[in-house]
C-alpha cells in the first residue's frame, strides 16, 4: 500500500496522552463524515511516526498547507504549555463503509 496518513498530534507537555504516543507500536485511526444522506468511514491501522518539522520534505509541507483543519482549537492551557506533534501513519490495513442515514441499503468497501 503506497498511501501516508498526515495528522496533527496535540496534548499537554509531560501528559498521559504524549507518553502513549511514545510507546504506541500501532494505531487505528477512524474518521467519518456525513452529507446528511450517508455515511461513510474510514479505517487506517499502522505504525505512528512522529515527524520533526526539518525533517518534513517540500512535497509534505504544500500537502499540509492543503490539509483540511479545524476552524478552531480549544485548549484550557495556553499554547506554550502544549505539546505539538507532527504524525504520519503509513496503513498496514485500510478499511472503509458507507452507510444510509436511513438505514436502507448498506453498501461496504474494502481495500
């Protein structure tokens, strides 16, 4: 499989959640959206990489610059206190469905 999974990892210095990040030997990544008639998910399992920004290439950085984001982020600590982390993941396994939101018909896809 020739596909890279980009995300942006944030979680307070020193937390639970960044020491996971560390020792994690694979993930499973899900994300879903809906246009109000189906829905459909995405599945990704494989190895986390975390990335250092001067290690990113030129083809990476225009990608980030494209990636859909979040018109916001809310955190209680301020922004230096956050641990900022650039991740890829490259699928071992990758999965998907899409489903009605009226559950008629379901149609699944698989690679």
């Amino acid at each position: 499989m020739n596909r890279r999974l980009y995300l942006r990892f944030v979680a307070p210095a020193k937390s639970d959640k960044g020491r996971l990040l560390d020792s994690a030997t694979e993930a499973t990544l899900v994300v879903y959206e809906s246009d109000g008639t189906w829905v459909s998910s995405v599945i990704a399992r494989g190895q986390l990489e975390i990335i250092r920004p001067e290690e990113l290439t030129e083809e990476e950085i225009i990608n980030f610059g494209k990636a859909q984001k979040p018109r916001f982020d809310m955190w209680q600590e301020q922004l230096s206190e956050l641990d900022i982390q650039l991740i890829r993941i490259e699928p071992t396994k990758l999965t998907g469905r899409r489903l009605p939101v009226e559950m008629g018909q379901i149609g699944s896809t698989s690679e």
